[in-house]
C-alpha cells in the first residue's frame, strides 16, 4: 500500500482549474520529485496534500488516512 496516494485529483481558484486529474502513489522509502513551468500547479498540488487547499475532485490518501474526498 503506498504511503502517499493521489487520485484524480482537481484543484481549482474560482472558475480557473490550476491542477486536472493528478494521480501518484509514492511507496514507503521512495524519492518523488514534482517538475514542471511556472504556472503548472506544482504548489497548488502540495497545498492540496497538506490540507490547505480543498480539492474540487478526487481524493488524497496519506498512509491509511482519507484526507480529502
């Protein structure tokens, strides 16, 4: 089972969708790096795992805990 899970994740600020159906499992004593541009949602995506940020679709899965639906 991984210890980070991310399914169809979506996130969006009003009307403007920032990230569109993010999906990654890390495994416990893997190294994930998150690339891409300015602009492409990288932090809006870590806010999401962290609970800043409510996700308009999708679900978060950290170890065996449900953080977002």
């Amino acid at each position: 089972m991984p210890m980070l899970e991310l399914d169809g994740v979506c996130l969006s600020y009003g009307a403007i969708r920032a990230v569109t159906d993010a999906s990654i499992a890390v495994q416990q004593g893997q190294v994930v790096a998150i690339v891409g541009a300015n602009g492409a949602g990288k932090t809006t995506l870590l806010k999401a795992v962290a609970g800043l940020m409510p996700l308009s679709a999708g679900r978060v899965r950290l170890g065996l805990s449900l953080i977002h639906i």
